[in-house]
C-alpha cells in the first residue's frame, strides 16, 4: 500500500537534480573572474527553483567552444550572482543597472580551426532583465550586432540563445562582446558564450 506521506519517485529525482547541480563540484576547478564583484546570495537562495536542474556546472561538460566569464575580458564594474537558474559554471555577471554605456564584457575564443560556427549566448531570464542587451559578434566578414531581450527566456536547454552562423579564421581573432548601452529598461546579464562548428551554409545536404 502506497504511502502518500513520502515523498514520490519524481520528487526524489527532482530534489537529487537540484541537490546534485548546486553543490557538486566541477570536474576541474573554476576560479571567479578577480575583477568582478563577489556573489551576495547563499548557495541554494534562487528565485526559480524548477530551473535549478538546467544549470551546466562544468563548462568543460558541453559542446564546442565555450567561453565562461571565468575568461572574459570586463571593462567596468560587474557583480557575481546565482540568484536566478540556469547558468553556466560558478554563475553570471550582471551590470548591477549601472552606469549605462560604461561596461563590456568580452568573450574570445581559441578556435581550433576556421570555419563556420553557431554563436550561443547563456542568459537566465527574468523580468529585471534588459529587453535590448547589445551583443557584437566579430566574425571573418566584420561585425553583427544583435539585441538581445534577456526577459525571454532562451530556446536551448532554457538557457542558450543562438546570435547566428558566422565564418570565422582559427586562433583568436573573433570576439562576442556583451556591453550596456542603452540598457536603461534593465539589468544586462554575461554568462557564456558557445561556438559550435558547422558546415558552410551553402553546404549541399548529404
Ligand atoms: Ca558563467
């Protein structure tokens, strides 16, 4: 006879998601940006809970290219947080809704080879967020600028926005760089960014 004062099998699994995600450890060690301003909320203090089992612990976990903040070049004060899920490695950095026009983030990869490549941007949502996050990526053919609205929430994994497909050459030419010009609706969010490889565009299907 079933018990209907213990917990189900999916509540289980859910508390070991959520359990698992914030606490366990990266397969390698992760040092916070020195430059950014240090995280104010406690582990396990989020305000979207569901979405805790979306976070990518260990960017060395994923696909491609990932660039975390760890790494990213910062021009201006930006704030650690974990506040809102999902997100990738330690946290994101937010602008603290400050100091408009002032800040960048820059994110540059060492890219294998050249070639064409997806560009994915990890932002959590919420509604505190900008709706018009400019986002530059510099590729073989110039540069794109796309803005983003980090009050949607991402298509991928509920986490990752895809900016576009662009021709890249190898090494460390190319840069996604997240700054908060005319951002005043909101907090700018940098978390990650991904380059995945794929073929050329003009590509015949095999
Ligand atoms: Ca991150």
């Amino acid at each position: 006879m079933k018990n209907s004062r213990l917990p189900s099998r999916s509540a289980f699994a859910l508390l070991c998601a959520v359990t698992c995600a914030v606490f366990a450890a990266p397969t390698a060690k992760l040092a916070p940006h020195p430059a950014a301003l240090p995280n104010t909320h406690a582990p396990g203090e989020v305000d979207r809970p569901e979405l805790v089992p979306f976070i990518v612990a260990d960017p060395a976990s994923l696909s491609g290219i990932v660039v975390d903040e760890t790494a990213a070049t910062l021009v201006g004060k930006w704030q650690y947080s974990t506040h809102t899920p999902p997100y990738v490695g330690l946290g994101y950095l937010h602008d603290l809704r400050a100091e408009k026009g002032a800040k960048s983030a820059t994110f540059t990869p060492e890219l294998p080879r050249a070639g064409w490549y997806e560009v994915r941007l990890a932002h959590c949502s919420n509604v505190r967020r900008t709706t018009t996050a400019p986002v530059t990526i510099r590729h073989g053919d110039g540069e794109t600028i796309v803005r983003v609205n980090q009050r949607e929430e991402p298509p991928h994994a509920r986490l990752w926005r895809t900016l576009g497909t662009f021709r890249f050459a190898a090494g460390r030419a190319g840069f996604v760089r997240i700054d908060n010009a005319g951002t005043s609706d909101g907090y700018v969010i940098a978390d990650a960014v991904q380059f995945l490889p794929v073929p050329p565009p003009s590509s015949p299907t095999p």
